[in-house]
C-alpha cells in the first residue's frame, strides 16, 4: 500500500507540474518608444516565423485595440552554421535518421533568429 502511495503522489506532482507549465505563456519582448510615436521591438526564436509572431505580438500588446502598422522590419539569423547550411545538414540529417530510425538531429537553438520591427499604433 505504501508503494500505491508514492506512486500516486509521485503521478499527481508531476502532472502538477506538466499543467503549471501548459500555463506559462512566452513571455513578450521588450518595447521601446521612439521619437513621432514609433515603437521598437525584436523577437527571438527558433525559426523565422516564430520570431516574427513574437515581435508583432509584442507590437499587439502594445497597440492594444488598434491596429499595428510596420514601419521598418530587419530579420537577424544567429545559428551556429549560417542558414543555407544549417538547412541541408538538417535534411540530410532527416534522411539518414529515418533510414536508420535515430530521428533528425537538432542544431537549432531557441534565439537563432531576431525579427526587429519599428512600427506605430494607428
């Protein structure tokens, strides 16, 4: 009975755990204002697109109820091999991981692309 126990409260606190980690959002990205009311803001992340939902979610916060206008935008890629490359060792990595059934290698990491924006509240 006792093992039922501490099977039971080892399940609960890591299901506890798993749902108080669902919850967490990604947090926004700093925003600066700048001068005649433009704004200035970067997301990071993993891909491309990712980093610019984070930015332009950022801007949504900040504009609230109207609507976020772009003035300028600059993407920044980080990663360890430049794009191109990082591309094709990912391919070629997904080919030989499923002929031999090791899954694809990851070489990503999560601030491998800036999405910088300056945009206004309209």
């Amino acid at each position: 009975m006792n093992i039922f126990n501490k099977t039971a409260g080892l399940t609960t606190t890591l299901a506890a755990v798993l749902v108080l980690s669902a919850c967490q959002s990604t947090p926004s990205s700093p925003v600066i204002q700048r001068a005649n009311s433009i704004y200035e803001t970067t997301g990071i992340a993993k891909t491309k697109v990712k980093a610019q939902q984070n930015a332009i979610d950022s801007a949504q916060k900040t504009c609230r109820s109207k609507q976020v206008i772009i003035v300028d935008d600059n993407v920044k890629y980080n990663g360890i091999l430049n794009e191109s490359t990082g591309r094709m060792v990912g391919q070629v990595g997904a080919v030989v991981g499923s002929i031999f059934g090791t899954g694809t290698p990851d070489l990503s990491r999560d601030d491998d692309y800036e999405y910088t924006i300056n945009f206004r509240c309209q």
